[in-house]
C-alpha cells in the first residue's frame, strides 16, 4: 500500500501482521505507529485508517465472530456452559478491541510461511478440501500472538460458575450411547463400578 485508507469498520474481527515497510494507524488507541514485526488486532465494528510512511506491506486474517466465540466456548470449556455465555466472557476479557502488538521481527518472521500457505490456499479457494490444514495454520499463528494479547483479568472458578447458573460438569466421561444386546446384557451383571474403570 502507498496511498492512505480512511478509516472503516468490518462486521469481523481482523489480524494483521506488518510484513514490511511502516505507516501509522488510527484507531481506537489514536495514533500509533507501525512497523514489521507488528500485528494489528481489531475487533468487529472497529474504525481503523491508515497512512504509510512511504509504503506497508500486510497480510490480513478476517475471522468471523461466530468462529472466534466459537474458538472462545472451547477453549474456556470447563467455565462456560454454552456459545451465550462465550459471547458475555468475550466482552469482559478482550474489552479492547484494539491493539497493537509488538512482536518484533524475530518472532513475527515465524509467522511468514504459515500466512504464505494460508494466503496460498484462500487463492485456490478449495476451503472444503484444505479446512483442516486452514485451521492448522491458524492455530499456530493464534498460538504466537495470544500471549501477547492484552485480557482483562477476569476470575474464572468452576465455584464461581456453579453460583451463576447450575450446570452438568464438563469432565463427564464419554460413555456409548448404543452397545450390542449380548454385551449389554453381561455388562448389567457386572458391577457397575468396575464397568467405569
């Protein structure tokens, strides 16, 4: 990029890694500047403009909120009873929605083949055959810049979860919804607590 971007908004959230060049953004932190080894975090509906200095290249991620609450539910699995619940926590931990985070060269370098690939496979646009490989790249992109994304402490106990609302445990056992006659059969004569162990 060489020209200046008013600032816009997506219905999305947006990662963006600084590969080369500088500029400076304007957003919700003001004005700051950027350079590699920098990558832009913005949350969905967040008004971003830019102005390179001389030029910027970037590559961008666009992560569909359903997706990243989706990501927030699993992750926090053993506090959060359902997606609902995933969309209030995500407010309460990412309450800014947007930052800019310092890297460095070094560790954003890291980054460089996964995004190639990642790019590589959106252009090819096979996305039924190449999810799981997508998602890969992703995870070990996401696995890079999330200690450096800026949360807000938030107590979370499975205590404190019970006294919000009663729900089942999330360590349950996974246990067969169907088993063949015969088996069924000796399994009730066997004792029960040594069928669990």
């Amino acid at each position: 990029m060489h020209r200046p971007v008013g600032p816009v908004a997506y219905d999305c959230v947006k990662v963006i890694v600084v590969r080369d060049g500088s500029a400076f953004l304007f957003s919700e932190f003001g004005q700051q500047p950027v350079k590699p080894g920098d990558v832009i975090l913005l949350g969905a509906n967040v008004l971003c403009g830019s102005e390179p200095e001389d030029h910027i290249t970037v590559s961008t991620m666009y992560l569909d909120t359903d997706y990243v609450l989706d990501q927030v539910r699993w992750q926090y699995a053993g506090f959060l009873e359902d997606r609902l619940d995933a969309q209030g926590f995500a407010d309460m931990i990412y309450s800014e929605p947007a930052q800019i985070l310092r890297l460095g060269e070094d560790r954003a370098g890291m980054l460089m083949p996964w995004l190639d690939e990642l790019v590589t496979l959106s252009v090819a646009g096979d996305f039924v055959r190449d999810y799981l490989r997508m998602q890969t790249l992703w995870f070990q992109i996401a696995y890079v810049i999330a200690p450096h994304i800026k949360v807000s402490p938030v107590r979370i106990s499975p205590s404190q979860r019970a006294h919000i609302r009663p729900t089942l445990p999330r360590d349950r056992r996974f246990v067969p919804l169907r088993v063949e006659a015969r088996r069924a059969a000796g399994l009730l004569r066997e004792n029960p607590a040594k069928r669990w162990s």
